[in-house]
C-alpha cells in the first residue's frame, strides 16, 4: 500500500494572543511550523530527509503545543499529522484532539479486511482526476488483443496529467492484455471504464490503487479490485 512520502496534515490552532503568536513563530523546526494566516501548525513547504521522520515530527509537534498557555491550549481547535515512516513502511497519525489532548496510533497494514463495495460511477474517488496516482496490475481476455493494448497505451500516454513521471506498460501476454501501472499520473474512473469497456465478459483481473500526487488524507485512498469481470471498491481499515 503506497502512502505519500513524509508529513502531512495540519493541526489547527485557532485565535491567539499576538503575544502567543510570536512566540510560536519564533520555534526552530526542520518539519513543522506555525502559520499565523490559518492559525495552524502546519508542514514546512522544504521538507528535511537525513533524521527519522516520526521522532523529528513528533518532538516538534509537543514543543509548539507546550508554549500554548494551558487556558488557551484547552480551547484549540485540534488535527491530524501522518507520518510514513520510510524504514518499515507504516503509517502514523498523529492526533491532537480538541482541548490539546494528543494521541498516536499506528495504522493497520494495507486493506486487510476492508470491506467490498460494488463499482457504480467512480464518485468514491474524490480527489481530482489530474493529481491521480496509480498502481497496480490487471489482465484481461479481449476480441483484438493487440489493438486493444495499444489503445490502452495511447489512452495514458496523451492523459495530460500533472505529473509526467510514472510507469504505463500494456502488453499481451499468455493470450491476455496485460497493463502494469508505477506512480502513474493517469484519470482512476476514466481507465477502470476503459477496461470495463474493452474486456471480454468475466475476464477482467487484477487491482487498481488509487492515491493522488497532491496531499491526501489516507482514509481517502482507494483500491479497486477486478474479480472474474465484476469491479469492486475498497477503502482502506486504517484506525479501526
């Protein structure tokens, strides 16, 4: 399961005493800082990437919280941080609830026991076509084997995405149309509709990860399962 790099997030802090403002703009931090226009603790736009992330993040996040005067602290609005955690692959959230109470909690692996929707018109994929970030691999019988993988090909390779990096591989193998997909910036609902379109009846496998190229919350990613021709949707079980 492919998580964006790093930190995201915001924990939203609220109004402050100019006094309490400065003070936390003033706090030296690799990964986070306050930012006094959305009144939020906020990633830092130049990311560090020599220190272990999650120790880094979460030591700035108590340091910012503990200048908060606790009268005011008890009133702030609250958000969440997620962390990768490069070394073995997890996520993190850190939680800051209102009131200031933090919390954190490691994610279930992958989408292990999430439930399967059925496919209708794509609208479980809610962020933006054009920061789309795909992975994954499906198969599939079709009448015209080579026509149909070439189109598949041209299909992606003219999406004028955002992104230009990412790997788009559509072949025949073994008397099948075979499509391999690497951080490719490529429309989910325009290429599952394609291959629904394009397979012979009962034939389409494989699964499809839907994640985007701009900042989104993990609850958000999307898997999307070919299973003898019928196509299913997974949300992943991260914090349940």
């Amino acid at each position: 399961m492919a998580y964006q790099p790093g930190c995201q997030g915001r924990v939203v802090v609220g109004a402050l005493p100019e006094s309490v403002q400065r003070g936390l703009v003033a706090i030296p931090g690799d990964w986070l800082e306050y930012d006094p226009p959305s009144r939020s603790i906020i990633v830092r736009h130049i990311e560090p990437t020599d220190e272990p992330v999650l120790p880094a993040v979460t030591v700035e996040l108590v340091r910012i919280l503990s200048v908060i005067p606790f009268e005011i602290l008890a009133g702030i609005e609250g958000g969440d941080l997620f962390v990768h955690v490069e070394e073995t692959g997890r996520l993190v959230r850190l939680r800051v609830e209102q009131g200031g109470a933090l919390h954190i909690q490691w994610a279930r692996p992958g989408y292990t026991g999430a439930t399967k929707r059925a496919w209708s018109d794509g609208h479980e994929i809610v962020n933006e076509p054009w920061n789309h970030r795909l992975n994954g691999e499906v198969s599939f019988g079709a009448s015209d084997l080579e026509t149909v993988a070439a189109g598949l090909q041209e299909l992606a390779d003219t999406y004028e995405g955002l992104h230009p990096e990412g790997d788009f591989v559509a072949s025949v193998e073994s008397e099948r149309v075979k499509v391999s997909l690497r951080d490719v910036n490529l429309d989910g609902k325009l290429l599952v509709e394609a291959l629904q379109r394009v397979s012979a009846p009962r034939s389409l496998e494989g699964r499809l990860d839907v994640g985007s190229f701009r900042e989104l919350a993990p609850e958000q990613l999307v898997r999307i399962l070919f299973e003898k021709g019928e196509t299913w949707v997974q949300h992943p079980m991260l914090w349940t």
